[in-house]
C-alpha cells in the first residue's frame, strides 16, 4: 500500500467501517510510514474537535411520521410508473402462451416470436416514453 492509498483509507474510516483486512493492511502501513502516522493522527485530532464541536441534531419526533408518508408515497408512484410495464409483459405473455397452445404452428416457433415481438414493443415503448419525458406539458 502506498501513502496516497492509506490517506484515501483513513478519510473513508471516517465515514465508515473499513473491512478488516483493509484496516490491518492500513495499520501495517501506518507502523512503517511516519508521514501517514502523523496524518492519521491529524485526522483523528480535527474529528474529535469537530465532534465536540458540533453535538448531533435531534431530529423531531414529528419528522418520522413525515418520512414514512413520504416513503408509502414513493412506493405507490414507482408501482403506478411501472405498471404499464408490468401490463405489457404480462398481457404478452398470456398472448404467447395461449397462441403457442391453441395455434397449429410448432409451439417452440411460437414462443420465440412472442418472446421477440415482446421484447421489440417494449423497447419501442421505452423509447417513446423516453422521448416524451423531454417535452414540456402544460400545467393544467
């Protein structure tokens, strides 16, 4: 490990726990390099005083009720924004499994130019919506 990856390590350790074998490897480091010892011990110095400094906030009580409105909210609007997808895979599939059962083609034929006619109108779709999403709608 070379010093700009020890000092790359250590900022991360601030944030978060570094796997164990990364976190010998940098104590390995540290025992042999004197510059990177000294600036893990800056480091840890300014985290302190910037704890001390500045005591968590308290989050109202009042705010997590808000969160989870707007966590159930978030979920109904990405289930009704892929709904059409769901739609679409689901009525081409009911199609092709009942075209590959009830027509007199061999059923492997048909279940190939359904899975392909599907994958095609869904990319057409993805297309369009793709492009729609540019144009600017009226506020109404």
């Amino acid at each position: 490990m070379n010093c700009a990856q020890a000092e790359e390590y250590l900022l991360d350790a601030i944030d978060e726990r570094l796997p164990a074998d990364l976190r010998r490897a940098v104590d390995s480091h540290l025992s042999s390099c004197g510059a990177c010892a000294t600036f893990a011990a800056q480091l840890h110095a300014v985290d302190t005083q910037l704890s001390a400094a500045l005591p968590p906030g308290v989050a109202p009580a009042s705010m997590a009720a808000g969160v989870r409105r707007q966590q159930r909210a978030d979920r109904r609007t990405a289930l009704a924004d892929s709904l059409p997808d769901v739609i679409h895979l689901a009525g081409c599939g009911i199609a092709t499994v009942l075209s590959a059962a009830l027509l007199p083609i061999d059923p492997q034929v048909t279940l190939a130019a359904g899975v392909a006619v599907t994958g095609f109108t869904y990319a057409v779709m993805a297309v369009v919506r793709s492009s729609l999403e540019g144009v600017d709608q009226p506020d109404w």
